[in-house]
C-alpha cells in the first residue's frame, strides 16, 4: 500500500484501548513529522507497551485512528497489515527477539523477506558494518554479547528503510554509559535513514534528548 511523502509520519486521534476488563486507556493526541524523536514517558503499568502494541498494529483501538504515514491502520487485516508493518515500520523490542536459528545477516535478510522485498544483502551488510557488528554477521544470536545483541535488532529495525522506528524500553536495563551508546546509535541511524524515532520508556535518563515528550501516567 503506497503512503504519502506529504502526511505526518504518525498521527494518533481519539485513542481508546479497552482490556476487556472495564478497564480502559485513553490516550493523547499525537502528530510526528518525518525524522522527529518521540519519547513516550511514564511509569510500569502506565500503558507505554500498549501504545507501541497500539501504533505497530499488534493490537486493536477500541476507538480512535492511528495514521502511518497518511495511511489508517484500521483498515489493514492480517497479510496486508503485517506487510505494511514488516515494510515501514521498525520495531526493537525490550526484549530483542532475534531468530535463534539464523545468523545475523540472515536475520536481516528475513526481515525483508517477511516484508515482500528483495533481499538486497549489500543494504544488510551495510548496515552491520555502520552499527559494528559486521564482524559477528555469520554468528547466531546466542553467541553474541548483549550490546551486539542490541545492535543486530536496530540494524533490523532499520534494514527495511522504514517510515517509523519504535523502540520499547531500549535503556532500562543498561548503565548510564551504555545507555548513552544506544541513544546515539538509534538517533544517529534512524536519522541515516530519515525515520521517525518513537521511544516508550520509564528511564528518565533520555528526558533531555526528546522533543516532543508525552508523559502517561498510571
């Protein structure tokens, strides 16, 4: 599905989640232009994950649209929301879900794959050497170190050139220097790629990095 070059890289209206419980989640309006840095801000429990889940199509508003580039997500189903999520949007997981069975360089070239696109192993080994784990790229997930690790799934978040990049608590676990690394990787490759950078966390540390800010509370 073409999207619009014109249109905001992401725009949230009129969101309501419903957990089936009688418990719901409203949440705020949110406009992001192309190549803008997003933090989603607040602590356990608030509903960052479910407004990632939310924006990444994994899970369905009650009411409200969200918007990827011009295009509604509640008009996608099944293959065709998945293939417009796989081709432009990137997603880097608190917990980093690398296929255990494929090398690095596989992982990357599945993620095009399962999006419908070629598979263009110059664009994957490019990557890797930018983010420094060329090196590790015939390796399978479980012999790297952690922060290689962190840098194979954004190298995958980005292999697909994709509109948006949404990261799940990508510094809560680390130290303060650590954390910084992962900062400056995400910014400096996501704006490489000209994509818009959408981080839900409680870690107060990235407060100063982020405009706009979005606080939920629980």
């Amino acid at each position: 599905m073409p999207v619009s070059d014109t249109a905001p890289a992401l725009e949230l209206d009129g969101l309501v989640f419903d957990y089936g419980d009688g418990q719901s989640l409203r949440f705020p309006g949110l406009s992001l232009e192309a190549g803008a840095h997003c933090l989603v801000l607040g602590p356990s429990g608030c509903g960052k994950s479910t407004l990632l889940h939310l924006v990444t199509g994994l899970l369905r508003p009650l009411a409200g649209t969200i918007r990827v580039a011009g295009t509604d997500l509640g008009v996608l189903r099944g293959a065709a929301l998945d293939r417009f999520r796989g081709r432009h949007m990137g997603v880097v997981f608190q917990r980093l879900h690398l296929l255990p069975a494929l090398s690095v360089r596989d992982n990357l070239l599945a993620a095009r794959y399962l999006a419908g696109l070629p598979r263009d192993p110059a664009r994957v080994d490019t990557l890797l050497e930018r983010l420094g784990v060329a090196h590790r790229a015939g390796a399978r997930p479980d012999a790297l170190s952690f922060g290689q690790a962190q840098r194979v799934a954004i190298a995958r978040a980005l292999v697909n050139a994709p509109t948006l990049v949404v990261c799940d608590e990508p510094t809560s676990n680390l130290d303060d220097r650590n954390a910084a690394e992962v900062l400056s990787l995400l910014f400096e490759h996501a704006g490489q790629e000209r994509a818009t950078l959408l981080v839900a966390t409680h870690d107060a540390r990235l407060r100063p990095h982020f405009e706009p800010l979005v606080e939920l509370h629980a």
